[in-house]
C-alpha cells in the first residue's frame, strides 16, 4: 500500500473505532495513528489466529485496521491512570 492508502486507511478506521468504543476520539491526527497502528495490530492478529478477511481489497484493511483500532483504543482505555472499575 501507498502512503496515500494507509493514511486513507487510518482515517476511516480511526474514526470509525473511536465511536465503537466511545467517546470523542483523539483528533483527527490521533484518530489516524490510532488507525495506522490499529491496521499494524489488527495484521497480527489476523495472521496469529490464522484468519482471513472476508472480504478483499482496501474495505478489508479497513476492517483489518478498524479490529486493531477497537483492540488498541480498548487496551488504552483499561490501562488508561485513574479509571476506576465500577
């Protein structure tokens, strides 16, 4: 992929993963790292379980990206200081 295609990439999967998760995201820089390193994250664990996309292309590595995001932005969220588990 291009440049162009991994910050389009990051883009959509960023946003898309920050209202999955909820909240108001992290700008549209931060949604488009969240995305980039959401598609990097989301590589690993589709090729650690062995599991392909249903669907090819970029609308895969959107949803590629959009798991690792949702995984990202979740772990962020948990290990976030000062939340409390009520």
């Amino acid at each position: 992929m291009d440049l162009l295609t991994w910050v389009i990439v990051g883009i959509i999967a960023g946003l898309i993963a920050s209202s999955v998760v909820g909240g108001i995201g992290m700008g549209l820089v931060g949604d488009v790292v969240v995305g980039m390193v959401g598609g990097l994250v989301g590589g690993w664990i589709f090729s650690a379980l062995r599991i392909s996309t249903p669907i090819g292309g970029t609308p895969g590595n959107i949803l590629v990206a959009l798991v690792g995001a949702i995984v990202l932005l979740g772990l962020f969220r948990t290990l976030k200081p000062g939340r409390r588990f009520v």
